[in-house]
C-alpha cells in the first residue's frame, strides 16, 4: 500500500487500484489521468429540509457548498464532475433550489461532463438540474458509487459515511474530515458545508477495511495528513 504524501499545499496524493489521485483539503478527489472531480455528499438543502421540520439552521449551506466548488472547479477545470450521491439532503431538494444556486449550477455544469449519482437521501435523479444521472460509474479498474460495500473488491471509490479522524499529540487533540484509503479503496468525506461526519475507528469503518493499514488523509489547517487509520483515537 501506497500512503498519501504529507503536504502543507492543501493537497495530498494517494493511490487506489494504482491509480494516482489528488485529495484536496476542500474534501473532494481529483483523477488527474481522467481529468475527473469526485464530491461526496453535497447534500444541497439541508438547512431548509429541518426548516420543514421546525429545527431552525442558517438558510446559507447551499450557496456556501456550491461556492466551495466553485473554487475547486476553476482551479482544476476538470472535463468531468461526479457527485457520489446524497447530492440532495432529501428527494425534494432539487425543487427548493433558489434561482440564482440554479443558475451557479448549471454554470459550473457549462462546458464539461457532469454525473449525478443516486444516493440513499435522494435514489431519483434531481429534475431539471442538467448532467446525467447513474447508480455507479466503472471507468477501467475504479468504481465511482455512493455506498461502499464490504467485500467488494479494490478500486472502490465512494462517500456515505463522512469519515473524520480525531488524531492526539502532546498539545491536545484535533478532528478533522479524511480521506480513509488502504490503496484498494477510497472513501471520500462529506463535502457539504452542514454535513458531520462519523469517527474512522468507528465499526463501519471495520467493516470495510479489517485489519488493513488503512490511511487517514486528514484535513488540517495548512494541508493534507497522512495518518494511520489505528493510530487514530476514538471519540
């Protein structure tokens, strides 16, 4: 196995099916052979979803994630974006988008290729958002889905479980969003601007990896880090 490479630039690079990748500290993974971006769980409209249910957030979790990946897309003009599902905090999300996060959709949507994954939160492809909808995508040994499954195999890249580690040092602790890779799998995390995340020791991380030296790419302040899964500390 492969481990990332430490680095203070915001970026890291790490391997899955010997492939190289990018793991950028805003949470997404970029393909730099296929010129692919790859976000995981945007989940759009989250802050007006619990509006529905009466638990108030801040109505901005949309626009913020949507600048974030702005900000990602002009610095890697990728040709192609896919998002690994749960895009949409619920099946209706689609339909509450204001006009102008439309219309910075469909702009970074302009001019490149652009896959909808379906998600638990939203299984059917969002209406009237332009790009292609898919259950996975398979381009050569690697396999972009929603859901990682255990047992199945290497070149597996997915979200779903919004890893975070919660590293300890002589100062205190520090948690932060991963990557949680073993060189045969990648498991993105969240990228939304309101989404948690689940601790890279907890048991559906077991689940997948085992035993494995695992990898937890941490993003800290001034970059990407590389850390063992197991050195890791629970919560």
């Amino acid at each position: 196995m492969r481990s990332a490479a430490t680095t203070g630039s915001g970026r890291a690079r790490l391997t899955v099916r010997g492939e190289e990748f990018v793991a950028d500290a805003s949470g997404a993974l970029y393909w730099p052979r296929e010129k692919l971006l790859a976000v995981a769980d945007l989940h759009f409209e989250k802050g007006s979803s619990f509006a529905a249910r009466g638990v108030f957030l801040p109505p901005y979790d949309t626009r913020a994630t949507l600048a974030a990946l702005a900000r990602l897309v002009a610095a890697y003009r990728p040709r192609r974006v896919v998002a690994l599902g749960d895009s949409f905090h619920d099946p209706h999300g689609a339909a509450r988008l204001a006009a102008d996060d439309r219309a910075s959709l469909a702009a970074l949507q302009r001019g490149r290729d652009w896959l909808w994954i379906a998600g638990n939160h939203d299984p059917a492809p969002p209406a009237g958002l332009g790009g292609d909808a898919a259950q996975e995508l398979l381009i050569g040994a690697v396999t972009f889905r929603h859901e990682p499954r255990p047992g199945a195999g290497e070149g597996e890249i997915a979200g779903h479980l919004h890893p975070a580690a919660r590293v300890v040092g002589r100062g205190g602790s520090v948690r932060g969003r991963s990557f949680l890779s073993d060189g045969g799998r990648c498991v993105l995390p969240a990228f939304g601007a309101f989404a948690g995340g689940l601790n890279v020791r907890d048991a559906a991380f077991c689940a997948l990896f085992g035993a494995a030296p695992a990898i937890a790419h941490v993003i800290g302040r001034a970059g990407v880090y590389a850390v063992p899964r197991l050195l890791c500390a629970p919560d």
